[in-house]
C-alpha cells in the first residue's frame, strides 16, 4: 500500500516534468503567473541539479531533463526495492 502511494507520487511528477518540459517551448509564457509559478517552483529545484551539471547543447538544447528522469527512475526503483526488503 505504500509503495502503491509513493509509485504514484512519482508518476504525478512525472507528470509535472513532462508539462513543464512541453511548456518551456511556448515562448509567451508568464512563470510568475499561476499555476506556472507553482509549476515552476515544483520542478525547477530537480531540473537545475542536472543543469549545473549538462549545459545546454549550442546554448539552446538543453538535455538534462533526459538525465533526470533517468535519475528520477532509479530513485524510484530504488525506494520501491527498499520498501519490497522491508516488506511494506
């Protein structure tokens, strides 16, 4: 039942990362506007660990979204496998 729960908070912000990805190729965007912001201030925090790390491609590709949802699920597989050892 808690690996059920926590799977699903995963896939929501799974979710949120898909949309925000999409939304950063609308130019006219307003992020301080809502939901945007809140959006933004969801996502951005894990987004920037990885563009710290990969700058964008020519300055505009930016490919560190790819390696955090890898991140992201190893980070699942690897709480799902805790909880799976510890029976819950």
């Amino acid at each position: 039942m808690i690996s059920r729960f926590i799977n699903q908070l995963f896939y929501f912000y799974y979710l949120l990362l898909i949309i925000r990805i999409f939304l950063t190729w609308i130019p006219n965007i307003d992020w301080e506007s809502q939901p945007f912001a809140v959006m933004r201030s969801l996502t951005d925090p894990f987004l920037n660990i990885f563009r710290g790390i990969i700058p964008p491609i020519g300055g505009m590709l930016d490919i560190s979204p790819i390696i955090a949802f890898f991140a992201l699920q190893f980070l699942q597989i690897g709480i799902n496998w805790i909880l799976a050892a510890l029976g819950l």
